[in-house]
C-alpha cells in the first residue's frame, strides 16, 4: 500500500504554505481526509475564488503592475500575451489575403454607391426610351421620387458593422 502524503508534501504539491494548507483543513475548506493532490488541487481552486489565501505562486503574481490601476501583474502579463497574439493572427491574416485594408474596402464601396446612383437616375431616360408615351410630367414625378429616395439613403446615420469572427 502506498504510503499517505504529509501534510507539508500536500501543500508543497499545491503551491500553498503549511499554514495555510493546515488552515484550510481546519475550517473545512477542503476535506480533512483527502489525499490525492489533483483532488485537492481542485477543491482548493474552486475554494480559492472566493474565499481564503491564493496559493504561493498566485501571491508572488498578484503585486499591482499599475499604482492606481489594481492590475496584478499576472493581468497584465495575460492581457499583453493575448494582445501580442492578436496582433501576430492580424499579421497572418493580411498575409494570406484575408484582411483588406478599410481605404480599399471604402474606396471600392464609393465606387459601387457611384454606379448605383448614376444608375438609378437613369431610369427616368430608359424608361422614356422603353415606353415613348410617358408624359414629361409622369418622368418629372419618376425622376422626383428617385431624387428623394437617394436623399433619405444619403442622410441615414451609418451604423457600424459589427465585427465577423470565422
């Protein structure tokens, strides 16, 4: 039969000082009969977002990186990983040919909006074209509504469009 842990080698193993360890037991935090590191590793972290002292690791972590901001350093270490990896999928994303720089995206919509428009007061001229018995008033009212719907679209507040992730 394997010989049981100590106490002393259970806390090594969680990163937490006899004291502690020895305290936690106590006030039943974690069991009192349990042995098995990964279990206690468990019980003591989900215990540890609410209550009691961090383990070691955590506390040498936990120093304010900022002195007003009470951002840990380990925060801040995790927020500039995550920030640094974004930036490095973007540079792997324009390589590839996946991101398209916004000027060339807006250029490229002005253009369209352009032809669109060119086309749209057009109509009135085709139509006259297609059916030569339309009156000039029948055109003046075709061409006026025209006019007034490019305006209303022209003076829309622009949304922004939400962010696609793949």
């Amino acid at each position: 039969m394997p010989k049981s842990k100590s106490d002393r080698a259970l806390a090594k193993a969680l990163g937490v000082s006899l004291s502690s360890f020895q305290e936690s037991r106590a006030s039943g935090r974690i069991p009192a009969d349990e042995r098995d590191v990964e279990r206690l590793r468990a019980t003591w972290l989900a215990s540890s977002n609410s209550q009691g002292p961090a383990p070691m690791a955590a506390r040498a972590e936990s120093k304010p990186a900022g002195s007003d901001s009470g951002e840990t350093l380990a925060d801040a270490r995790r927020r500039k990983e995550i920030a640094l990896a974004d930036l490095r999928e973007d540079e792997l994303a324009k390589k590839r040919g996946e991101l398209i720089p916004a000027a060339e995206i807006e250029a490229g919509l002005i253009a369209e909006f352009s032809a669109v428009r060119t086309h749209l007061l057009a109509i009135p001229t085709r139509a006259k074209q297609v059916q030569p018995d339309l009156t000039v008033g029948q055109l003046a009212t075709l061409d006026a509504l025209i006019r007034e719907a490019l305006t209303e679209l022209s003076e829309r507040k622009h949304v922004a469009v939400p962010e696609v992730n793949p």
